[in-house]
C-alpha cells in the first residue's frame, strides 16, 4: 500500500499568511494528511485549521513540529525574515520542506539553511512553478533541437510596478534568474547598475523592502549576467513603468528564432520563426507555444499557481522516497538568490562580480557611500 505522509502548515496571517497556495495544496493529494498548522496570528489560526480540516493549531511552530513529527512541513508564509529559523527547525526535526519563495534574505541564511537540510537528510522544494510546467519542456525541447538556433541572449524584465527596481528584483527576479539558469546552467558573473531618483544610487538610497526581505536599493535596476559560451542574460526593472500590460517574462533570442515566456503552471510562451528578429519586416508570426507543441492547442485546464503547487508537491514526494533532489531544490533557490544579491554586489565593487559570490554577507550591509 502507497505511504501516507503527516504533512504540517507554517503561516504568517498579517506577515505573509499562506503564501500562494502552499496550505491548501495537500488537500489535492491522496497520499498525504495534513496532520496540523502553526500560525501565530490567534484569527489566522482559527480560519487555516477550518480551511484545512484539522483539529491541531498551534500559535508556535517549534512546539507543532516536536508535538506532531511530521515528515513534510509546508513553510508557506511569503514574508522572508522567518524562513531561515523555519526551514532550520523542519529540517533538524527531519521534515521535508515546501518552502514558498523567494529563499530567504541572505546568502549566509541560505548556506545554513542548505547544510542543515544536508546534515538531517531532508528535501527541500522552493516554490518555483513554471519549472514544472509542461510548457517548459517544449520550449527547452525546441532549444535542444536547434529550432532556435544558437542561443545569443537572454532578455528578462520585472513587473515594473510601484515595486520595480529593488524589491521587483527580489518578488519577481527569483522566477527569471531560475528559468535562466534552468536554460543556460550557472552564471559566471554579474555587472550591474543601480539608479534612484536619476542618480547613480548611494547608501542614502538603502531602505527596507516589504514582505520582510531586508534592505534593498534602487527604482531603476540594469544587470547584465556572463553564461557560458560567451552567451549573456539581462534584467531590468523601472519603477512604475508598466500599466495594465506588463513585460515580465524572459526573451530567448537565437540565431534562428526567438522564444518569449512568463511564469506560471502554464506560462504565455511563444516562438517566432525569424532569425532577422523582424516580424514587421520579415513577415514571419508568433506562434503559441502549448503543451503539445507550436502552434497546436493546449490539451491542459489552466489551473493557476495551484496546479503548479501540486506538480511541486507530487515531485517532492517522489524526490523523497527516491533520495534524489526535488527539480526546484534548496540549492537552485539559493542560487537564485545569489544572482538576485549578485546585482547588490556588483554595485557595491563598482565593477564586476564574480560568481558564485565570496562574500555571504548582504552587500547593502556594506556600502562605504
């Protein structure tokens, strides 16, 4: 008979609450009982155990995990200032972990995070969806047959909203740097600028993000990252530069095409067949990309964040019972986040930044002007 798994809810009503899904997609699953959830938050409490079904709520999560052992721990707040002492205390009570991203802060809580989970044997899976996607397997199937070509460069931009620059960098980067990497392995280097107000950002400029995520800088972020083969990825964020249409996503550009993606269990992805890069010119038409193909319908119900959720749940079981990695794991969220710190970095050095980054400490702690 298949195992049933004790799977245990951290949220943060008020502070992150339940992140995006991440208490309620174990209800979808037939392996698994949600044994109980841990909520400081008296109210928040109260409505997460009647929307999950259980009987067991905690106001102190240290006291749900040594009271009900579970064995996977859903750390599902969106805030980041708790995830390193979270993630610590599943992993040394052997709990797998579903962690809602991005990681955590810094990439000193992120080594530790990564070597207790190592140290108690613990899976960790970061809430990256679109990794999952069906979609993404025919995009990477299109690049690994030659439809695009050579890859020549990445383009990627954030929402661009009232949080663009800094903290568009954290919400919304850890998506596009985990799918760049996704496509082209690790980043080699990062060189980044950072303006405020016009101006070439100083540590005047420094304050604190929302949701928890530390200090951040800037309302106009352009970085540039070095990839193998001499191949280069862009971000750039400008605050409130969007409207109702925004361009987040990742542009794929080859010698013989280009792809466009966003995020999500079924992004909007298309393929230009074009290697000019022209279509006003060449004539050439964007041509969806679904999960049966180019151009061919989507056999697939869209089912949101949820849908990945539950792909990210499955995998982290299997991941468990066959002692491999989850396919979005600590080490690719950790290593999002080093790209995301990598821009702070660069600013800080006035020059490149060498990955993966010596310094573990938050660069904006260090600014000297």
């Amino acid at each position: 008979m298949p195992k049933t798994y004790r799977v245990a809810v951290i949220g943060r009503t008020g502070k992150g609450n339940y992140g995006h899904g991440l208490d309620v997609v174990w209800k979808g699953l037939d392996n698994v009982e949600v044994v109980a959830v841990a909520d400081e938050d008296e109210k928040g409490r109260a409505a997460a155990a009647q929307r999950l079904g259980v009987k067991n709520a905690y106001a102190d999560y240290r006291e749900m995990l040594d009271k009900e052992r579970p064995q996977i721990v859903s750390v599902a707040d969106r805030w980041l200032d708790a995830h390193r002492d979270m993630v610590v205390a599943c992993a040394k009570a052997g709990a797998g972990v579903f962690l809602e991203k991005p990681f955590c802060r810094t990439l000193e809580e992120a080594d530790e995070m990564v070597r207790t989970c190592e140290t108690h044997h613990v899976k960790l899976a970061i809430a990256h969806q679109t990794r999952y996607s069906p979609r993404l397997k025919v995009v990477r199937d299109l690049i690994g047959d030659g439809k695009v070509g050579e890859v020549l460069e990445l383009r990627a931009r954030g929402k661009e909203d009232a949080r663009g620059g800094g903290q568009d960098l954290m919400v919304l980067g850890t998506h596009l740097f985990d799918l760049m990497r996704l496509l082209l392995g690790d980043a080699r280097w990062c060189h980044a600028r950072i303006w405020q107000n016009g101006k070439p950002a100083t540590k005047a400029d420094v304050s604190q993000g929302g949701e928890g995520m530390g200090p951040v800088l800037g309302d106009w972020i352009n970085a540039t990252y070095g990839f193998d083969k001499g191949v280069e990825a862009t971000f750039g964020s400008a605050k409130n530069r969007s409207d109702k249409e925004t361009r987040f996503g990742l542009e794929i550009r080859g010698s013989k095409g280009i792809i466009q993606l966003t995020t999500g269990s079924l992004p909007a992805a298309y393929f230009l067949d074009d290697p000019a890069w022209f279509p006003g010119r060449t004539k050439a038409q964007w041509q969806e990309i679904t999960s049966a193909g180019v151009g061919k319908p989507e056999p697939l119900k869209d089912g949101g964040l949820g849908q990945g959720n539950v792909w990210i749940a499955k995998d982290l079981i299997e991941a468990i019972e066959k002692d491999r990695q989850p396919l979005g794991s600590m080490y690719d969220g950790r290593a999002a986040l080093e790209m995301i710190l990598a821009v702070y970095e660069s600013h800080r050095l006035k020059g490149t930044a060498e990955l993966p980054l010596k310094n573990r400490k938050h660069p904006l702690t260090m600014l000297s002007v």
